[in-house]
C-alpha cells in the first residue's frame, strides 16, 4: 500500500515552496565564497543557523494538501501519509544540507554534529508545527500561518530565554555543550508533539465512519 501511495504523495507534495527554500539556503550558503569574502566564524555560524530555519521554512508547508477533504475518507491513516511526505523529502533535504555545510570554509565551520543537531530540532519545530495545525483546524494549507510563528519564535527565543539557557552560543563559549543538550531536549520534545498530532481526533473519526 505504501507503494502504491508513493506516487500520488510525490506529486501532491508543495515542490515550489521547498524549492524556493532550498535554493535560497544554498544562495546564503554559497554568498561569501561568490563575493570573495572572508566571514569570521562567528558569522558563518549565524549564516548556517540562518540557512537551517530557512530550511525549517520550507518545511512548514510540507503538510499543505489541497485535497485534503477528499483525502480524509481514504482507508490510510493520517499518521503513515505524513510519515510518507518525510520519507520522501529526507534524501533530498539530507543532500542539500551536505551541500550547505560544504560550501563553508572547513576552517570557518562549526562541529557539523551540532550544527545539524539546531538543524534538525528547527525542522521537526516546523513538522510540528503544521501537524498540530491539520489536527487543530480545518485549514488544507496551514503553510504560511505555520512558517509566520515559526519566524516569531526564531526573533524571540534569543530574546526572551535566560542567558544561562541560551540556545544560540558559539562553539568557544563554555556554555556550548549545555546548549546542545537543550537543543536534544528540544529536539526530542517536538518530535513527541509530532508524533501525538499524528492521528485524527477521536471524534473525528467517528463523524468519518458514520458518513
């Protein structure tokens, strides 16, 4: 059945929305090396967590389906196509933040493990995201309201969080590996929020069954 879904999935999927966000990153990505300029760590760091939420972004509107009405009937539960929407963008997506990491000076690159780590965790926020927006509303293309909070909560979580909790620290700082361990936990956090607003509320189904 998964195979037989692999298609339809492929081709329902928001391509322009993941590909604009794609080719802006790597344009960030590749900017100094095109203007033949020198960033200092500090910058190239802020550049790839620049280029991660605008990966992040791109990912918002991965759950976006049009015929997400005409869907609902359908015997495959909700959770196995939103797993299978990711299985399918996660080659790509892994490919093109190899790419990213490699077009920073390897002298000017932070520990990749970690980077992808505020990489990852910054992805799943959006899959989060916009799953709790299917299973809360009604809206088919929860997209731009999902990357819109998203985008507030990058310009505030540098503000609001305590400075001893800080997320965003450079790899000289002390604090560098605690932050990491936050990250994990936020990481690991999302992923649950995910995966609970995974199915269909119970009431839901039911109304399904009954029509």
């Amino acid at each position: 059945m998964t195979r037989a879904l692999a298609g339809p999935v492929w081709r329902t999927l928001p391509w322009r929305a993941l590909g604009a966000a794609g080719a802006l990153g790597l344009l960030l990505a590749g900017a100094p090396r095109m203007a033949g300029a020198e960033p200092t760590p500090w910058q190239t760091l802020t550049l790839l967590r620049g280029v991660a939420l605008i990966g992040a972004l791109g990912l918002a509107f991965l759950l976006d389906d049009r015929a997400r009405h005409l869907t609902t009937p359908v015997p495959t539960r909700r959770p196995l196509r939103q797993a299978l929407r990711v299985a399918l963008v996660v080659p790509p997506a892994a490919l093109w933040w190899t790419a990213v990491m490699l077009l920073v000076p390897s002298g000017l690159r932070p520990p990749a493990g970690d980077i992808t780590l505020e990489a990852a965790a910054m992805c799943v926020l959006a899959l989060a995201g916009a799953a709790a927006a299917v299973r809360l509303t009604a809206e088919p293309r929860p997209g731009p309201a999902v990357a819109a909070a998203l985008l507030v909560v990058a310009v505030l979580a540098p503000l609001l969080l305590p400075e001893d909790r800080s997320l965003f620290v450079v790899p000289d700082d002390p604090r560098w590996p605690a932050a990491h361990d936050r990250w994990a936990v936020l990481l690991t956090a999302v992923a649950v929020v995910w995966a609970a607003c995974g199915p269909e509320p119970v009431g839901r189904r039911g109304r399904r069954r009954q029509g």
